[in-house]
C-alpha cells in the first residue's frame, strides 16, 4: 500500500516542559484502519494534532508524499453548536469552505443519512442522546469527504451497546469510502476489533512501543468478537502495552 502520511523524529515539548512525544516514527498506509493504544496522557492525542497540522512538533517532521489531503477530525466530545440544530452542525466545515448554502445542505443531508440520523436534521443537541450527538460530529467529519479521518477517543464516553455499534457504522463509512482513519483509544478490545494495525505507545514522552498488523475479516459483525482470532489480537495488544508499562517503570 502507498504511505499516506509519515512522521519521522517527531518530538513535542510543550511550553510548561512537558515531554508528550519523543522521536516517533510511524507510517501511515492509504484505506488502512490504524489504532494508537497506550496508557492515557501518553501523547497519542498530540500525535493525532500534529498529524492535522493544529500543533507543530518540537523536531522531527511529517511528510505527505502527495498533496495534504482533505482531513476530518471527530473529538472526544462532539464539539457541537447548541444552537444549532442537526444539519446545520453537520455543514459546518462546508459553510466554512463558502460552499454553496444548497450544496452544502444536500452534502450535510447525506451524511446524516449515513449515519443513522435521518429524521433528525432539525434536532438542537440538547435533544439528542450522546451517542447521537456523537453520530452528529462524525457526519460532520465525512460531510467533507476526507481523505484522512482522525478520531481521538471519540466513543469513550459512551455505554458499551452504543459503542460497538458506532464501531460497525465507522467500518462501514471507512470501507465505502475508502477513507484511512487514526484512532485513537484506550481499550484494547476496541482496537483489536477496528484496527488493520495497532501501535502501542509507551507512557510519556511517548515512543512506538509495538506495531502489530493484524488481519480481521474485512466484513467483520459482533460474532467476530466471539473468535479465537479476535481474542489472539486482543491478546497481542494487551501484552504489549503491559510492555510498555513495565519498560516505563
């Protein structure tokens, strides 16, 4: 597969003192499902910023081999407009873009529809669950057709049903649209049922710890968290992360 985007030596010191990252190297293939697993504060949340450009690293430099691509960016919290209902959240990046109010809606529109909302467009977020809210700023994300999605722990806040089905509606938004998603969680079992490949970060500053590929069905249901093969990966990551741990130590 060809690299989408690559950092190399990329370091981030923080203006307080503090260390996030230390001289990661990672390379990030085109339509791969990539997950950054390590122990919370680690740095992994900096990465995903200095991938998007909104910070920049201390040393060390990320390289696009084509164009920077159109990218999305989905938060721990939706980061909605409260006054503003459903599809008007979802065309903020296009209002943004000065894209025609009628291009925009119809592209907002869509993507509601993608993702389980249709029906819901005039909704305010104070009337909808946080797993709603949630499916809001995702189609925010992919109203913008991105090239590049980064998700930083965006379910953790949501009850485990909600959860894993947000996990099969971002598979299947990823594999239709061929889009490359850096996820960013704390659960192991949630990146082995996700990822393609896994990288485990130590405890900060933070390094690659271990980059496990792994090869899930590419249709995968709940049923696969059922299978000797979920529970190996989910084994491997667990492992390595206690790795990590322990290194840091």
């Amino acid at each position: 597969m060809m690299s989408l985007v690559s950092l190399h030596g990329v370091s981030k010191t923080f203006d307080n003192g503090t260390r996030a990252l230390a001289s990661v190297d990672l390379d990030v293939c085109e339509g791969e499902f990539l997950s950054l697993v390590g122990p919370s504060g680690c740095g992994k949340s900096t990465a995903l910023r200095i991938i998007a450009g909104l910070i920049a690293p201390t040393t060390g430099t990320v390289q696009w081999p084509d164009d920077k691509p159109e990218i999305g960016f989905v938060f721990q919290e939706p980061t909605l407009m409260p006054w503003a209902n459903a599809i008007s959240n979802a065309r903020l990046p296009l209002d943004l873009k000065h894209m025609p109010h009628d291009e925009g809606e119809a592209r907002a529109q869509t993507a509601l529809t993608r993702v389980g909302l249709a029906g819901f467009e005039k909704a305010f977020p104070r009337e909808l669950s946080g797993g709603m809210k949630m499916r809001v700023s995702i189609a925010r994300a992919i109203a913008a057709e991105p090239k590049l999605l980064l998700m930083d722990e965006p379910f953790a806040a949501l009850d485990e049903l909600t959860r894993q089905s947000l996990n099969d509606d971002l598979l299947k938004l990823a594999r239709e649209d061929g889009i490359t998603v850096i996820f960013v969680t704390h659960s192991v079992y949630e990146s082995a049922y996700l990822s393609d490949r896994v990288v485990v970060m130590t405890p900060r500053p933070s390094r690659v710890q271990a980059d496990i590929p792994l090869s899930p069905p590419a249709n995968r249901e709940a049923s696969y968290r059922l299978t000797p093969q979920f529970s190996a990966a989910a084994g491997q990551i667990s492992t390595a992360l206690a790795q990590a741990m322990r290194d840091a130590a």
